[in-house]
C-alpha cells in the first residue's frame, strides 16, 4: 500500500522525536530553592540538620554575572561535553550559609533527575581542593581512540587552560561535540533554566572521566563534616550505694552549633551490667546492686563511657534508747570509777545488806574528788603522826563511819538521788580536811 505524503510527513516526525538530539541535552523540572544540611558520616539523610535554603534570586544576587565555561571528557562516548553557565561559587554560598568549611569532609549532591532521586558525592579534597580547569578546543585535540592527536595539540590544551571555581547554575546551556571535532566553543545561546541547579566543577586534566558525576537538578546539598562529636560526661567515675540514682549529663563538642540539639536526641544509653546500674533513655542511672558496669554513651558513631562502682546500702545506725548505760572507763559498770587526778581512785561502793536484791537501778553515778582535795590529801598522806596523838588508822576509821552515815539510797528520781551524792561527797571532803589540818599541827 502506498502512503500518502500527510503520512510519509507523519512518520518523519515521528521518527525525529524518537531520535536522541546529537548535540543538546534534555531537560527536566527545575527546582526552586537550594538547601544545605549538615552532618556526620554514618548519618542518614534524615538526620541531617537544614542550615540555609538559598532562593533562585539570592542565589542570582550572588553571580559574578559573567558567563562561566567547563569541559567534560566522556570516556564511554568519546566524545566532549561543554557547559556554559550563570551560577554562584560553592563556596560563596557555604560561607553564606554559616558552614565551616574547615571542617568539611565530604559534600552529597541530591539531584531529581532520576525519578527516586540520586546523590552524586565528591570530597571536599577532589571537589574543591583540587585545581579544575576549562580546557579550549578539548573536542579537536581528542581522537575517536580517546587519545590526543598529538604532542603538540596536548601541550596546547595546558597552556591555554584556565581554572575554574566550582559553582551551582541557575542557568546553563550543555552541548555534546564528538571527538575530533573542530570549532567547539562555549555559547550563550540556548541558555535553559530547568536543568537548575546544576553542579559544574570543571576538568583535573583532559582526560579527566568526570562526566557520570555531572549532577543537574539539585536541590538539597549534605555536608558531611569530618570525624564525629567528642562526646563528654560530667563524671567519667561514679561511686555510689545500692538504691541511689545519678542523672548523666554528657554535652558534645560539634563543627557547628545547630548540630548540638541533633546530637544530644540521638544518645543512647547502655549499661554493661544491669544487674549493678541500670540507666534510661534519658541517662538517669539507678544503683541496684553491688558490683561495677560501664555505662556507655552513644551518638552515632561518637561514644563515651562512664565507670560505675556500687557499695553496700547505708545502714541508719540507732541512738541509744532513753535509760540505756554509758560507761566511762572501767568505771561505767558501776563497780568504780577513775579519777582524773593523779594516784586518786575511788574504790568500790558499799551497798547495804538490805538493798542487794533490790533490781539494779537503769542510772549509775561516778563520784570523784576535786583536784584541790585530792592534792591535800597526797601531801597530808606523805607526814607522819605520833601513834600517841592520833594514827591513820584511827582517822580512816572516822572516816569510814562518816560514808556509812552518809551512804547515798538512790531513789527512783534520779534529781534526789544526786543531790544525794554531791552532799555525800561534800561530807567525805569536809572529813579530809579536818584530817589534813590535824596533820598540819603536828
């Protein structure tokens, strides 16, 4: 059957939009806005904390204004892709954006793209740290065999490099030349929007098969910063008794304040032992037996640990109850007492016939002689009297008589019963010194 010319025009159509365009490049949704989150390695994209989202038109205020050109060698193709575009340096915005580029290990690129997204991920030595460059007239100096075409033609492309900054597009215009072709230049024309914001970072040398890298579409950039979190408990050992409890406060040293709150949601709390110390989620430790664990502190891939050491529980020792006997020296038994003064000792209480059956009395009494008459007494002692006159014997006898006429009956009220005693003791002293005056006359 022969076709008509309408359906030969059809057909041609057709055929021309299934055709892959040779020397453009198709195109997508652009993205309005470009975020920047931080974080540490290990985290997922998630727990990542938002530090700046940039506007197109921030990000167009920040533009140099004058057009910028990349190279781009694709190995598997043979063939050289060139990027002229309008953007903002990456570092620029990261210093807009408060990050410490110091600190910086690695930099995630999340391009839509692809229908579940993907991630094109560079480090901050090979992104930034790096010489990149825009090699002029790359396309004529590579042959199809992905080799230079000569010496000369490679000598040429380092002498007429220049370097170029990495910067995020808000416009560009991406053309594919294949290898070997002459007069491929940037161009201003064709400039597209919807490939926003694209990622360009230029060639390390000519050869450089950076290409699978090229990330268009991006919307959210993660920073990954370098190490983790130095994690920091206000005790490293704890002792405590079995039934007591200690709230852990750890604090953590980041790469950037408004990572701090992320950081201290993601601690997690174990104990080696819980059969010693138990702790919860929020770090409270509960002492439950004797024994020693290891409590451990986790956030992400940052760690601490604390030493425990639980004792015995306190015991509350009992005050002695109301009539209960204090001693003092061998004489708190009631048998006697030591005086305070020297070679003086009161010797042991002689108790009526009548009231040794009587229940021992819950209060006892020490008596003991005052120092001015225990010293007369040890210097009237020390003299001797004519056994015509009077004898120690005879003295010691009065005296015995006087404490047995003087001889305290303690009572149930213990406030009569000493009164009782100091009158006792008066008496005894009153018998001492008339001793002591009749030795003074001799």
């Amino acid at each position: 059957m022969k076709k008509t010319g309408a359906q030969l025009l059809i057909i041609c159509l057709v055929l021309l939009l299934l055709i892959p365009a040779a020397t453009t490049e198709s195109y997508g949704n652009a993205t309005d806005t470009l975020t920047f989150k931080i974080g540490y390695y290990g985290w997922s994209p998630e727990d990542y904390v938002e530090k700046k989202t940039f506007k197109v038109s921030e990000i167009q205020s920040l533009s140099s204004g004058n057009m910028l050109a990349y190279t781009y060698y694709d190995r598997s193709g043979k063939r050289v892709g060139i990027d002229s575009a309008y953007g903002a340096k990456l570092n620029t915005l990261l210093d807009k954006a408060g990050i410490d580029k110091g600190s910086i290990n690695a930099l995630a690129f999340y391009t839509t793209d692809s229908g579940n997204g993907a991630f094109a991920t560079f480090t901050w030595q090979e992104l930034v740290l790096t010489d990149r460059y825009y090699f002029d007239n790359l396309a004529a100096a590579i042959n199809k065999d992905g080799k230079y075409v000569d010496s000369k033609a490679k000598q040429e492309l380092w002498n007429n490099a220049e370097k170029v900054d990495v910067v995020l597009a808000y416009q560009d215009s991406w053309k594919w030349y294949s290898a070997g072709s002459e007069g491929a230049k940037p161009s201003s024309s064709g400039m597209q929007t919807a490939n926003r914001f694209r990622l360009c970072f230029g060639q390390s040398n000519p050869l450089d098969y950076r290409t699978f890298q090229s990330a268009k579409m991006v919307e959210t950039i993660y920073v990954t910063f370098s190490g983790t979190p130095k994690l920091t408990a206000d005790r490293s050992n704890l002792d405590g008794k079995v039934g007591s409890k200690h709230k852990l406060k750890v604090t953590a040293a980041v790469a950037d304040d408004a990572l701090q709150q992320k950081v201290q949601e993601k601690m997690t709390y174990s104990s080696s032992d819980e059969s010693v110390a138990k702790v919860n989620a929020s770090g409270e430790i509960e002492y439950v037996g004797e024994g020693d664990a290891t409590i451990t502190v986790r956030s992400g891939d940052a760690t601490t640990t604390v030493q425990v050491h639980v004792g015995k529980k306190d015991v509350k020792k009992e005050e002695p109850r109301k009539g209960d006997t204090v001693g003092s020296g061998k004489g708190g038994n009631g048998k006697g007492a030591s005086g305070s003064g020297k070679g003086i000792a009161a010797g042991k209480s002689k108790v009526p016939s009548s009231s040794r059956n009587v229940q021992k009395p819950k209060e006892s009494y020490m008596f003991v002689l005052s120092k001015d008459a225990g010293n007369n007494l040890k210097q009237a002692l020390k003299k001797q009297a004519p056994a015509e006159q009077a004898s120690m014997s005879t003295h010691q006898e009065k005296m015995d008589n006087k404490a047995e006429q003087l001889e305290i009956k303690k009572k149930s009220n213990a406030v009569k019963g000493a009164t009782g005693a100091i009158a006792g003791i008066i008496a005894i002293e009153g018998s001492l010194f008339g001793f002591i005056r009749f030795r003074k006359m001799l």
